[in-house]
C-alpha cells in the first residue's frame, strides 16, 4: 500500500490499530482491530473487550494490507467517517 495524505480518507473498521502515544497513560498499548468508529471515538476490541479510545487525544499505529504501518495523530481523524471523504489535508512537504 502506498502511503499518502490521502490516507485520512482510508476506512479503519477491520484494521488492527495501537495507541503509539497519548496524554491518558490507560490509553498506551491499547492494541486490536477497530470494530466501530464514531465521530470522537474508536472502539478497538483488546483481549476480548471493547475499548473505546477518544480520537483527539491519541497518536495510532495502523496496519494495513501487506503488512504497512502507519503513524497518524487522531487530530486528522476527528469527524464521522463518511465526511472525512470530503477533506481536504494540506501537504506538509
């Protein structure tokens, strides 16, 4: 998979994500697939239980097909699913 920019528009339910970094220290390591995303949140299924994690306050890991990891702040992920499709990410290199 190639990463771009565009990644923000992926959809994340069926993708195995990590909490990389986060002011809330229960949140670090929180590790599984994503099962449902609202607005603010993600809820990752992790040793059996869902844990929901707040969007905006996070930095996640994802891996994708073929085995790609990708780092993204939450702050780019905040909003429902079906309107990150409209935005737009300003290119930062």
């Amino acid at each position: 998979m190639k990463v771009t920019p565009d990644i923000i528009r992926h959809e994340f339910i069926g993708v195995k994500g990590k909490i990389a970094e986060s002011p809330h220290q229960s949140y670090v390591g929180i590790c599984g697939e994503v099962i449902d995303e609202t607005k603010n949140t993600f809820t990752i299924l992790h040793k059996g239980k869902a844990k929901s994690v707040v969007k905006k306050s996070a930095i996640f890991d994802f891996k994708f097909s073929g085995g790609t990891i990708v780092e993204i702040d939450g702050k780019l992920l905040v909003g429902r699913p079906e309107d990150r499709l409209k935005k737009t990410l300003k290119r930062l290199w």
